[in-house]
C-alpha cells in the first residue's frame, strides 16, 4: 500500500502560467504526493510554458486549452477530461483577470465592462468550473480549492475591482459548499499573502506591498510558494476532511493585525 497521501487520485488544475504561479506550486504539491494530474492552459501564449513544466511529469500529462470565460470551452475540456477518466478527486481554480487598467485608476472609476470581466473570470469560472467537475465527484466526493487574496475583505489600495471580485469568490466558496457538501465535495479558497506571480505584476505598487507585509505580519516575513502547496494538499488530502466553505489565510499572519 502506498505511503502518498494522493496516491490512485486524479486533479484538474486550472491557471498555471509559469514556474512562479502558485497553481503550479499546489500541482507539485499534489504531484509529490501521488495524483495525476490533467491541466488546463489559458491561449497560445502560455501553452508553451505550462507545456515545459508538465512535461517533468511525464510526457504522457493531459493538457487542453481552456478559456475559462467561455461555457463552450470548459465543456470541451472535460470532455477531453472525461477520455482520460470518469472519477476526479480534487480541482484547483487559481484563475483571476481583471483589465489593467482598473487596476491602476481609483476604484471609482472603474467601468461596466471591467466589473463585468474581472466578476465573470475571477469568480463565476468557479461557478462555471465546479458544474462541470461535479459528474466526475458525485459518486466518492472530491475536494475543490480556490485563490483568494486579503483585498477580498479590506481595501488594498489599486486592487481595486479585484478585490470586489475576489469577495465574490469567497462567498461563491461558501455557497458551492452548501450545494456539494451532502455529495461529499469539499470548497474552500486560500488566501494567500501577496506573491510575485504573473498576474499580481497587474497591480500597481506591489514592491511597496512586499515590505510593508515582511514588516507588519507577526512572522516578519512572507509566505513562500511551497508554503501555498503545501497548503493546497493539507485541503485535498485526509486531514481536511471536516474543513469546507472556509477561506484560509495563509500569509505569515498580517491578515489579523490592525496597524
């Protein structure tokens, strides 16, 4: 019998983008611990990157694209999940998008069109993404995680319409649990202390947000990205079977200070 906590468990993770990204922080973690994996990547552009990485997981890794913000495109992605298995243990949504430049005007003025996006990618794909894995959990219960960040319940000065966005995720997570949990699905979101990710250099200001964070969290320093994997497979594995609908913060503990 295997000592892997994951072994025999199949993943879907969507939102790698590089080596930086914490998806592919929380992918190595399951990995380690004995899942197969199947991932998703987002056009042209970032095909080649995820490509590279998932291939030191064997060269046989499934990866189909999949523009989350489409209905049509995340049906075909499990169709294609669907040819590789009919049973899906765990699912990482580590997606978030909102145009650049509501992230650097004041939150005032961000437009229509720009709400719109940033709720419909940062948020509904989690929506969107948990009907469509719920055929392959239903039978023996699975566990989904999502990526949250403090600007979700406190203003962060140019997160602006992410952070309403990513609010609506929380509270998304903790409806999603409601509606899965008597199928024995899990949802929970981590929220993570700010990382030097590709979608975090959207933000104006984050070098400034990396000190203040190393100065003003009770650890003096920030989270690193094996921290997040790990974190990632405590939520997937044994040990959280009783956690659900929650948002964990994982961020050296600045969430809890005032000043």
């Amino acid at each position: 019998m295997s000592d892997l906590p994951l072994a025999g468990k199949t993943g879907v993770v969507f939102g790698v983008a590089n080596k930086r990204s914490i998806a592919w922080a929380i992918a190595s973690a399951w990995h380690k611990a004995g899942a197969k994996l199947i991932f998703n990547y987002q056009g042209e552009r970032l095909k080649e990157n995820v490509e590279e990485l998932v291939e030191g997981f064997g060269a046989d890794t499934p990866l189909y694209p999949c523009d989350v913000g489409s209905d049509e495109e995340i049906e075909r992605f499990f169709g294609k999940v669907k040819e590789h298995t009919d049973r899906v243990d765990m699912m990482l949504h580590s997606v978030a998008f909102a145009p650049r430049e509501a992230l650097s005007n004041d939150f005032i003025q961000t437009s229509r069109e720009a709400f719109r996006v940033a709720h419909d990618i940062s948020a509904y794909s989690l929506v969107g993404l948990s009907r469509a894995v719920l055929p392959f959990m239903e039978k023996n219960g699975g566990s989904i995680v999502a990526m949250s960040y403090l600007g979700a319940a406190r203003v962060v000065p140019k997160y602006n319409v992410m952070g309403v966005a990513k609010a609506s995720l929380e509270a998304s997570v903790r409806y999603l649990a409601n509606d899965m949990g008597g199928k024995k699905i899990r949802v929970n979101a981590i929220s993570a202390g700010p990382m030097n990710t590709l979608a975090a250099r959207g933000v104006s200001g984050m070098t400034e947000m990396f000190k203040h964070y190393e100065a003003r969290a009770p650890l003096h320093r920030n989270v690193e990205l094996e921290e997040l994997g790990a974190t990632g497979l405590f939520l997937v594995a044994d040990g959280s079977a009783a956690i659900t609908g929650q948002t964990l913060y994982v961020d050296s503990g600045f969430s809890i200070m005032a000043m």
